[in-house]
C-alpha cells in the first residue's frame, strides 16, 4: 500500500460553527484502492468531513482534496468521480428499485441502450436480483440500504463514500453489506471512505481506520497500531494473573519501571505502564516462583479504545 497513490487528502481542514469546532484541524490521506473506516462516537464530525470532501460545505479554514481535485474550487469534478451513500437514503416509495435506478442512471448521463443491462448487473451484485422489480415501500431496511450501493454504483465511480452503511440492519445483513462493500475495493478496486461508530464491525474490513472525537483525529493507521497510539500519556493497561496470588505479588511488579498505577480485583491485576514491561514483568515472576495464569496488553487491541470512546454512544445510537 506504500507505493499507491493518494486520492483523498486533507491539510489542516476545520469546520466551526460559531464558537463550536465540528472539525479540528484535520490532516488525512486515504489511499486509492482501500478501504479506510472514519471512526468515532456519534456527533464527533465525521459527516462534516464528508460534506467538506465532497464540497457540499465549505470549511472554515484548510483544505481537502480528491482524485487531484479541490472539494471547494472543483465540486463538480469532485462530484464526477465520487458516489456518495448518506445515512438515511431516500427512494421514491411508488417506484420499484428498477424505477428508481434508472431515475439516477439517467441523470448521470448513462446512454439509455445500456441501462437495463446495468442495473440488472447491478441488482445481482448487491443481492436484489428477485427484489428489484418491487416497489421500494416494501423493502426492508437491509434492502433499501443494497439498493443504496447499487445507486451510488451507477456512474461507475472510483471514490464510494459510505455514512453508517449498517446502521440499523439486522446481523445477517449487516455480514451480507459488509461483504458488499469489500467486493467493491478487493474485485472493483475502487476506494471506499466509510463513516461509522460501530468499531468492531468496521475492524473486519477496514485497512487503515481514523479515530475521530470530538472532531479530532486521535489516531490513525491498521487496527492493530490504534491501541498505542490512543493510549498517549495515559499509559497501557496490562492485565495479569498469578499463582499463588499473594500480597507480595503486587510488591513485586509495583518494582518494575514504567509501573504507574496497579488495580486488582477477584484475582486479576490491572497495571497501567508507561510502556510494555510484558517481558520484565514475566521474568520477575519466574524468578520468583510465580506461574503465570493470564497475561494481555488491554489497550493494544480495540476493547480499550471501544471502552472509552465508543460503548456508550453505541448504546445510546
């Protein structure tokens, strides 16, 4: 992925709402051909950053760029290379899917002789092909959101942008979208920029992610870099159990450099470090006769990250 060229890019965008920062300085580039989940809590920006991409709004200061093009002096051309699929799509609910795609192919210029044979291509890839000649009223959630992908499909583009594309769908559909979605970068090749605040459901595609709160870019890089970085100053936490489990287990590993802060509960030590101590921490074990039952870096993998920045609006989502 190192040699491929970049198709989004943004240098130091911000988007301000009077005294209220949506977006904070953000510096992003995204990779032509992959799939790059924009991560974070509901109302952290995330749709902000994608109106000003597509230049639908104009940002207060900095700038974003896409296929080469300047989202705010060159929307149209933005506009030319990108689909984009919100949120909540909107269909008309008399028309059947076949109606409704049409519709679009025909505002985008598609020569009436290949439309047909398009949009039943397209049906067929999104998993539709038996649903597509009913009215959009009756579709599901699930199916509305597989008429959406085949919408933005319809001119071709080498930019998808995708707004909660699993929201409110059930588990077998949401594998079935998800699935969707990587065919779209792995066979199509094309480059798909997803806004989500389900994280796990975004680590199993996704190449690189950005964590986005409170409309800055926390971290950013594969999933298994996020937990380092967004741990910062607050240290790691390392979780460990011992045998036999005795007071002076503590004692022991409140010795070890980095050690800030040590917790314990029903047997489980919880021990923030400055730095992973994982190798001291077994040795002084062992040399000191304790058999080691459990031991796991917490904030190196997404719990940590899902824990302090995600569980809550999740629930609440």
């Amino acid at each position: 992925m190192e040699d491929t060229k970049v198709i989004i890019k943004t240098e130091r965008l911000t988007k301000r709402y009077g005294n209220f920062t949506a977006v904070d300085d953000l510096n992003l580039e995204v990779k032509e051909g992959e799939i790059f989940g924009l991560l974070g809590p509901n109302g952290a920006g995330k749709t902000t950053t994608i109106l000003m991409l597509l230049g639908l709004t104009e940002p207060t200061s900095g700038k974003a760029w896409v296929g080469g093009f300047d989202s705010t002096r060159n929307p149209i051309e933005v506009k030319r290379i990108v689909s984009y699929l919100p949120d909540n799509v909107g269909f008309y609910e008399d028309m059947t899917g076949r109606e409704n795609l049409r519709f679009t192919a025909r505002l985008n210029g598609i020569a009436e002789a290949g439309i047909e044979n398009q949009i039943d291509s397209l049906a067929k890839k999104v998993g539709l092909g038996e649903a597509i000649d009913k009215k959009c009223g009756t579709y599901s959630r699930g199916m509305r959101q597989r008429l959406g992908i085949a919408d933005v499909l319809i001119k071709d583009p080498k930019v998808v942008v995708l707004d909660e594309p699993t929201l409110g769908i059930d588990p077998k559909g949401i594998e079935e979208i998800l699935a969707i979605i990587q065919e779209l970068a792995r066979k199509d090749g094309r480059t798909v920029l997803i806004s989500s605040h389900l994280l796990h459901q975004m680590e199993k595609i996704c190449d690189r992610v950005g964590i986005f709160v409170k409309g800055k870019l926390l971290a950013c890089g594969p999933i298994n870099t996020l937990g380092q970085q967004v741990a910062g100053d607050e240290g790691q936490l390392l979780e460990v159990r011992v045998e036999p489990d005795t007071p002076e287990v503590k004692e022991l590993m409140e010795k070890l450099p980095g050690v800030k802060e040590i917790k314990y509960d029903r047997g489980l030590y919880t021990v923030r470090v400055k730095q992973d101590i994982r190798r001291e921490l077994v040795k002084a074990l062992l040399d000191n006769n304790y058999s080691l039952l459990h031991l796991r870096m917490r904030s190196g993998d997404l719990d940590d990250i899902y824990r302090r920045y995600f569980a809550k609006e999740e629930v609440i989502g």
